[in-house]
C-alpha cells in the first residue's frame, strides 16, 4: 500500500523558517519525480517545487529564493525548507509522487504564517 506522510507543518510568524518533511512507504522512491502543492482556502492548488529522479528542481515564482526542495533516497523523503515565510504562504501543503502514470498523494500539512 502506498502511503506519503507529510509532516512538519504548523504556526509561525511571518519572516520565520519551518522544515516539511514527507516519509513515503510501498513504492520505489528514487524512480519517483517528487513535488509540494499547496492549496489555501477557496484557490485551486497549486506546485510550489519540483525535484526529479535526477534531483533537477523547479520552483513557482511565488516562492523561488525563499523555499529548497531536496530528496534523500537513502530515506525515501523530500523535504521542503521555507525561509523567510510570508502569511500568503499559508495554506495546506500536500507531497506528490509521480513516474508515468502513477501519481500518489499525501494526505496535506497546514502551514499557517501569521503574526
């Protein structure tokens, strides 16, 4: 069975730092091109970074500069580090795993960024 477990979320401040991690569990991790959506109340969800098999990665616009994406396949975990963190970061935060077309999802982590 396969499970992505997100973890890491929680309250901050604005300007602070907080660390995601996802464990995933049932499939071969290091063929897996791994990313972080995020989804905030009433908007669609979107990426925030990308890292493929290869550890090339992709950030939107909106976080580029401020968040890092890494993998270690030893662990089979993707961590998301977010610095420098604004409160339109705040939404809930979910891991993606996608070969082919296999495509598997956490259950989501909620990052709330408020003074």
């Amino acid at each position: 069975q396969v499970q992505l477990v997100e973890s890491g979320g929680g309250l901050v401040q604005p300007g602070g730092s907080l660390r995601l991690s996802c464990a995933a569990f049932g499939i071969i991790f290091r063929i897996y091109d791994m990313g972080w959506y995020r989804q905030a109340p009433g908007k669609q969800r979107e990426l925030v970074a990308q890292i493929t098999t290869r550890s090339s990665t992709n950030y939107s616009d909106s976080v580029k500069g401020r968040f890092t994406i890494s993998r270690d396949n030893a662990k089979n975990t993707v961590h998301l580090q977010m610095d420098s963190l604004k409160p339109e970061d705040t939404a809930v935060y979910y891991c993606n795993a996608m070969v082919s077309t296999n495509d598997f999802w956490g259950q989501g982590t909620q990052v709330t960024v408020s003074s």
